[in-house]
C-alpha cells in the first residue's frame, strides 16, 4: 500500500484540524448545556493541545514509520469509537479512516 505509506499522515492532520474547530468553535450545545466558561476553555485548550502533538508527530516520527508513533495513534479511532457511541455516530467513519490509514501503514517486521 504505497500510497498509504506516502499520504495516511494526512488523516492524522485532518483529525488535528477537526479536533482545532470544535474546540475553538464549539457550537450552540455549549450554551445549552449549561457548560460554564471555564469549561469551554478547558476544552479548547485540550483540543489545541491535542492537535499541536498531533500535526508535530504525523509531520515527523509517523512519517519516518516509527512504531512509537503509529502505536500512539491509535488513540485517535479508539477516541472517534467512544465519541461515536456516547455524542455523534457519524464519528465511526472517522475511526475507520483511521484504522485504515494505521493498516496502511503498520510498520513491518525486523
């Protein structure tokens, strides 16, 4: 799957992208919700956190194929499963592209 090799980190910088708007851009069931503002802040950060690492190692260690970084994005479909089961179920697409692009480019034996 050379094609997966060459292009699958940019699933993980799409994730980091949406990760970026619905943190910084949350939407009315913020407000609805009742969620204080230091909640909201609390959630904006985190997501900028999470898609700061997250462009910093698809840009880097996931692209040279280093196992540490193909392992540690698997967090990113298990996180798209949970969120498709509790909020939004149009997130088990997310989690697929994501199993898929990890399967593309599962580091090889030795």
């Amino acid at each position: 799957m050379e094609w997966g090799r060459r292009w699958a980190w940019l699933v993980f910088v799409l994730f980091a992208i949406l990760a970026t708007l619905f943190g910084v851009f949350p939407g009315a069931w913020f407000e609805e919700d009742g969620f204080e503002r230091e909640a909201q802040w609390l959630v904006t950060t985190y997501a900028l956190v999470a898609s700061v690492l997250t462009v910093a190692i698809a840009l880097s260690a996931f692209r040279r194929g280093e196992r540490w970084a193909w392992r540690a994005f698997w967090v990113w479909p298990v996180f798209f499963v949970i969120h498709g089961i509790v909020v939004f179920p149009v997130d088990f697409v997310f989690a697929a592209l994501g199993v898929l692009a990890l399967l593309a480019t599962r580091p090889r034996a030795g």
